[in-house]
C-alpha cells in the first residue's frame, strides 16, 4: 500500500528556510570567525615548515592535528572545535573525516 501518492510535492519548511538566512550581523560574525581560523592554520603552516626542516622532528598525524587545535585555541574568541583537525598523510590521506589517534599508529610526517 503507498502512503505517500505521485501527486504528493515535497516542500522545505519554513524552520529551514529561517535558518538558511543570515542577516549582516550573522554573516559578518561567519566571515570574521573565518578570518581568525585562516590566521591559526597560517600560524600551524609557519610551525610545520620550520619544524619539518628538523630531522628528528617527531610529528605525526596526531601531534599535527593536536598543534593545530591548540593554535585555533588561543584565539580571544575561541570556546571549542567543532570537529576534530582532519590531519592525514599517507595511506590515511584519502580517508574521508579521519581522525588521528595517539596510539602510535598515525602516520609520520616528512618536509617532502
């Protein structure tokens, strides 16, 4: 038995829609949030360029992806992540939301 017919239309709610529309203040909040992020990573960029030319660096997926948080979190406005840092090389580069672990199995990283 069909309990929906061909007839039936599929409409978005009016929640979704209010929620999809951002005011100036909205949008202006999102582009500055954008900026402060950008300046982190460029901050995490600068470390691991510096720190990659060392030979005994010892990073990996993990400890990237933990120094790159904690470059996110000393931000003035900062109150947490809202994902994990996909920080992958390797094998682990193409897996979709990887998450490093500290157990010893993230990959290593290298200058190349």
């Amino acid at each position: 038995m069909k309990i929906i017919s061909e007839r039936a239309v599929k409409k978005d709610g009016i929640i979704s829609l209010l929620k999809a529309k951002k005011n100036e203040v909205q949008q202006q909040g999102m582009r500055d949030a954008n900026v402060r992020d950008c300046a982190a990573i460029m901050k995490y960029f600068a470390f691991l360029e510096e720190e990659l030319k060392k030979p005994d660096h010892g990073l990996d997926e993990f400890s990237g992806s933990q120094k790159v948080a904690a470059f996110r979190a000393t931000g003035d406005k900062f109150v947490s992540l809202s994902f994990e840092a996909i920080s992958s090389i390797g094998p682990n580069g193409a897996v979709i939301h990887y998450a490093p672990k500290g157990d010893g199995t993230a990959g290593k990283m290298n200058a190349d």
